[in-house]
C-alpha cells in the first residue's frame, strides 16, 4: 500500500472522509471560529445577524465583572477539590481491583457504572443524598453525631457537594485508566523488589507510583480539562440554580447564563475564549510532557 | 548458610513443574541448576525465593522453615533470567535499591553501591537508565543489585545468557570469585553444561522437573547414574551401542554387529539379566587401536574434523555412526576401517528400559 498518492485516490479518501468532515465542520470548527469573531462584536443584532461595531469591549467587561471572576475562581475551586482527590481515590480502588479477588469482573462494572449513567439522572438520586431532612449522608453523619448539613442550601457546603459529586461520577473512568495502567507494568519489578526486601507499601511507592506516572499524568490532564467544562452537574445538583446564593456557579454557568440568561453573545464569547484559552494550554502541556514521560 | 529441600513439589494448572524434590546444599556452596528448558529450574529458583509457595514440601534455611516466609524477609538476593532493572532508575539507584529499602544510611548505600559497581565493572555507567546498557551490562547491573546487600542466598537465574563467549568466560570466573571470597550460598541456574561444570561444586541435574542426579561435576560426568545425564553431559555427547548381555553376565555383544566386549567385573544388578542393554562410550574413550591382535570396534570412516586440538572421527558400526576424539598425528581418510579401542574402566552400560547405569 506504499504506493505514490494518486488524485483518484485522493477524491475517493475524500469522499468518505467528507460525511464525518461536515459534521465536525459544521458543529465543531465553524462555532469555535464564529464564537472568536462574536467575541469581539461590541455591537451586535442577533436576528437580523448585523455588526455594528467590533472591539475589545467584551473582554473588558468580563474582566472587570466581579461574576466573572467569582465563577473562575468558583472554577479553580472546583478544579482543586476534584482533581487529586479523585485521583487518589481511583488510584487505591484501581490498585485494590488489581489483586487477585473474587468477583473482580463485578466490582468492576459497579465501579464503572457512574461513568455510563446520565449526569442529570444521577443528579436527582444525588439531591435525595443531600437532602437536609431526609437525606442519607446526613443520616449516616448522624450515627456519628454529626449535625444535618444543608448541603445544597448552605452557600458553605453547596461547592463541597459538587466536589463530591463530581469525584464519584469521575472514578469509573478514572479506574478504568488506571487498571489498564497497572496491568501494563511488568510483574518481574514486583518480585524483584520484593526479593530487594521491599514490603507492599514501599513496593507501591517505588514500584507503583513511578511506572504509573505517565497514566497519572494522563488522568490529571483530563480530569483537569473536564473539571473547567463542569456544567451539567451543578445545573442538574441545584435545579437550574448556580447553587445558594451563586456560591456554585462555574465559568461555564457564567457562559450560559450570558448567553441563554442575558442574550449578550458577545460577553458569552470572550468568556467562553478565557475558557478555551485555559484548556488549550493544559492541552499543550499534556501533549508535551505526555511524550516525555515514558520509560 | 545451609539450604534443605525435602519433598519440594510445585504444581501449577495443569503441570507439575517441580516434582518431590530432596537436596541438601551445604554452607558457601556453589550449586548449579542444570537441564534443558522447561525443566522446572526457574520454577526452583523462585520457591527457594519466596515467589512461588511448594504444593508440597518443605523448605530449610539452616534449622528454620520458611515455606511461609516472603521473599522481603529471606534474606537473599536474586540476578532474574531477564534482569528485571527497574526502569525509571539510574544504575547506580538500581544497585542503592535493596540498601535503601534495608535503611541504610544514604551515604553508606552509595559507597557501597559505588564499589559493587566497581566489582562488575560498570562503575562508568552508573548514571544511566537500564534501557540505555547493552544485554551484558544490565546483567553486570543485575548482579550487583543481588550482591550488594550481602545476601546469605544468592540465586542466579542465567545470568550469563546474553554475554558474548569471552565475558562469559570472565563473569562465570568473576562469580566463581566473588562467590568464594563473601562464602555465599549460591545456586546458579543454567542449561549450558560446560557453564555448570567448570564453575559449580555440585551439579542438581533435572529433567521433567525430576531430579536425575546431585554430585560433583566429575563424578557426574564420569559416573552417570542414567543415560540421560550421560546424554546430557559432554559435548559431543556419548556414543549409544543397543546390545545385549551373554550369560557370564561379563560379556557385552553388541546388536547390530555381533562384535563383543569384555566388562572388567559382571554386572552388580542381576535382576536386570537377559533384558536390552545400551552401550555407552564417550567420544574421547575411544583410541585408534593398531595392534591388530587386541580387542577392539572395527568401524569405517566416514569423516575426519579438525576441532580445535583433538580430530574428530565420524564413523560407522554397522549402521550406527558414532563419533570419537583421536589425535591428530595418525592420517585416516574417508572409507578406511579401523579399529577403535576403549579405554579401561571407561565403558557404561544402561538398562535400555530404566535407563539405569548397571555398572556403577
Ligand atoms: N506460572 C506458571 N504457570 C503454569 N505453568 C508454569 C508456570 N511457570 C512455569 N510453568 C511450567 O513449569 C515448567 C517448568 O518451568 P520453568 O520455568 O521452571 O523451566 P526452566 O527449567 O526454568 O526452563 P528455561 O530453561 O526455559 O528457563 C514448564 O513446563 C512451564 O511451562
Ligand atoms: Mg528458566
């Protein structure tokens, strides 16, 4: 199949190329173009699609938006709580799952099952969770004589709900991750380090841990770019609210909320830019260090 | 220290790679595992390890049982069959690894490492990463790590496997040296015969995960207790005759062409009388008899190879060839007879059934 390209051949790859290429097109490359330009219409007729004005306007009204900044630092929190929690916790799970256990096949589908369920049906589960009164959680920290916690109507404990929300619905994918990490390290480093006197946690810390790392680095990354697009969740978790008294609201909320909220595309835009801004950059990191790390 | 091995099996799914094993190996000996592949010597290896756990059996070292002891707890250091280095650590942490995890201080580790190093010559790689050594000096690598922490054991699953013939030659020498300097334990797990009789004290020789025979290098060479270690040992191997036993129990005839041979004693097991014998003579017993009056195995030549020192005869008797080592000054050429003799003492005889050497 190494011979030279032909246009005929060329045509012809294009041509079944071309179904997939609209669609990417179309629901992918043309928003993400069209929403760079709208970023800077400064004055703008949605209906009738005129421009009346371009510039800078819409980034500094974000910018200098109290909102804006509430909801990337909301964002960051987020980010923050979400992240190495969750990858510890899949980590421990994954590194458990990895044992020679009975029903090993069965945990494993009930650990990846919030990955495969839909974020609002889950979320409705999750709001009896919470539930102030009737809630489980609050149940179970009753047996410890811990007080109710309102957790989805305390501007304190709204953001720690999403956390934990998120860290749940994240694991299955994560575990999964990691099992295929773990099984690819080669078991002869096992027995060698114990033949070195290595006990099962040193074993994990300098066995595991260092031959995971491009996995771990691989799950952060991701973990870390879906975390800055979290929206269903706090949408679904607080009924359409950005949580009690907005103390939920994420970036991309902010982004809804100009867009569906308050019609001004143009703020919507330049926010969804910072955005994009953002993911790019951890993209670029993963996609370099990603090459680098490897033994 | 002193190792035990009393009714050791191993059995996995559907093989049983290890089977009723009972070796004593002594305080500083060096003890090499010999047989051809699949034999069960790595499967051994890792039950004196710790990684696997006997079906069966009992393991000592010295007075203590330690069938239930893990491998971090055994005291002993391993080279594996494919090195297993860690790979995201330099040489030098490599060779740190079993100190660092016995908390030894960092600058102590390092020296010692340093000088382990120096002992198997890589001390000028120790910033590397394994994946950065050729086959040979990962192994050097692999060695070093084993003996750093001065184990009471050390197991070494072929550890010379990927070295070329010369630093073979010097790391078996190395071994040998280093093992009798530190007077450690050690067994050695290989399947090239020459590897394990210049270098061990004892030879375990195994088949089918059976013990075939435990005794020193030469005795096993010279005094085989079945025609499998006759077979296995020597290069070029023996000579195997089928023949048959006349009635003074002293006399061999051979089968295909009825020529005999005088045993120097009857055989000892004369349950074994009247059944199929095999004979069997090493290449370099034979010797170009010329006085035409004594006895001797009348065979024609087929070729004559020139093999470093020795010739090497390739002749037929009868319909069997077989080959014999003779010295280069008498001129045979292809087509003549001649006649072999055999050196005293030097024959052996096999129950073709059992296998068993009758005569010793
Ligand atoms: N983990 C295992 N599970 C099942 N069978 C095994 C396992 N390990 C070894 N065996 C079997 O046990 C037998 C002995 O294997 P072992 O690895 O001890 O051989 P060996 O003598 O070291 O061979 P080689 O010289 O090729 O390394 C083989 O038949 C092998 O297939
Ligand atoms: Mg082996």
């Amino acid at each position: 199949m190494n011979d030279k390209p032909t246009l005929n051949k060329t045509l012809k790859a294009v041509l079944y190329l071309l179904p997939a290429l609209v669609i990417i097109v179309t629901f992918s490359i043309y928003p993400i173009v069209k929403s760079f330009f709208m970023s800077f219409y400064t004055d703008y007729d949605y209906f009738k699609d005129l421009v009346y004005a371009r510039g800078l306007d819409n980034y500094k009204v974000i910018f200098e938006d109290p909102e804006f900044w509430k909801s990337l630092g909301n964002t960051l929190l987020f980010v923050v709580g979400v992240v190495p929690l969750s990858i510890i916790i899949s980590l421990v799970i994954a590194t458990l799952l990895n044992q020679k256990i009975k029903f090993r096949g069965l945990f494993r589908t009930i650990y990846f099952l919030p990955f495969v369920t839909s974020v609002v049906a889950v979320s409705i589960v999750w709001r009896w969770i919470f539930h102030s009164q009737y809630g489980v959680l609050n149940y179970f920290l009753g047996l410890f004589g811990i007080s109710p916690i309102n957790w989805l109507t305390d501007p304190t404990w709204a953001m720690p709900s999403l956390v934990i929300l998120a860290i749940w619905k994240g694991l299955g994918y994560n575990i999964i991750i990691f099992l295929a990490g773990l099984q690819n390290i080669n078991q002869q480093y096992y027995l060698a380090a114990k033949i070195d006197g290595a006990g099962a946690w040193e074993r994990f810390k300098n066995i595991t841990v260092p031959l995971l790392s491009p996995t771990t680095f691989f799950i952060s990354i991701v973990s870390i770019i879906n975390s800055f697009k979290v929206f269903d969740e706090v949408y679904a978790l607080f009924g359409g609210q950005p949580g009690p008294a907005g103390s939920a609201e994420t970036i991309v909320y902010y982004i809804y909320n100009k867009f569906y909220g308050e019609w001004d595309f143009g703020v919507a835009s330049a926010a969804a830019y910072v955005l994009f801004l953002v993911i790019f950059i951890f993209t670029l990191i993963q996609l370099y260090f990603g090459k680098k790390v490897n033994y | 220290m002193k190792i035990q091995l009393k009714d050791i099996t191993m059995r996995f799914d559907h093989t049983t790679a290890v089977d009723h094993l009972n070796v004593t190996i002594e305080e500083g000996k060096l003890v090499s595992l010999l047989g051809p592949s699949g034999c069960g010597k790595s499967t051994t290896l890792y039950m004196l390890a710790g990684l696997y756990r006997p079906s069966e059996g009992e393991l000592y070292f010295g007075e203590r049982l330690v069938n239930k002891i893990e491998p971090e707890n055994r005291e002993i250091g391993m080279v594996f069959q494919n090195y297993a280095l860690y790979p995201h650590l330099t040489v030098l942490k490599n060779i740190m690894f079993p100190l660092k995890m016995a908390k030894v201080p960092k600058k102590e580790a390092e020296a010692r490492a340093k000088e382990m190093a120096a002992l198997v010559q890589i001390d000028h790689l120790l910033d590397r990463k394994p994946s950065q050594l050729s086959g040979g000096q990962q192994q050097r690598v692999a060695i070093a790590r084993a003996l750093v922490k001065k184990p009471k054991l050390l197991l070494l699953d072929e550890p010379l496997s990927n070295l070329d013939a010369r630093l073979r030659l010097e790391m078996r020498e190395e071994i040998r040296r280093i093992q009798q300097e530190v007077g450690i334990t050690t067994i050695f797990v290989t399947h090239d015969q020459e590897e394990a009789m210049s270098i061990s004290d004892h030879v375990l020789l195994m088949k089918d995960g059976r013990m075939q025979q435990y005794s020193a290098p030469q005795d096993m060479y010279d005094y085989p207790k079945n025609k499998f270690v006759a077979q296995f040992l020597g290069n070029p191997p023996i000579n195997i005759f089928p023949a048959k036993l006349s009635d003074d129990l002293q006399t061999i005839v051979l089968q295909d062409t009825r020529e005999t041979l005088q045993l120097e004693a009857p055989i000892s097991d004369p349950a074994a009388m009247n059944g199929d014998y095999e004979l069997g003579i090493r290449p370099e017993d034979f010797y170009i008899e010329t006085d035409s009056v004594k006895a001797g195995l009348k065979v024609e030549t087929i070729r004559v190879e020139r093999i470093g020192r020795d010739n090497l005869l390739n002749a037929k008797l009868g319909q069997i060839n077989l080959r014999a080592i003779i010295s280069p000054d008498v001129k045979i050429n292809k087509g003549d007879m001649i006649t072999l003799g055999i050196r005293p003492g030097r024959a052996r005889l096999f129950d073709s059934s059992s296998g068993h050497n009758l005569l010793h």
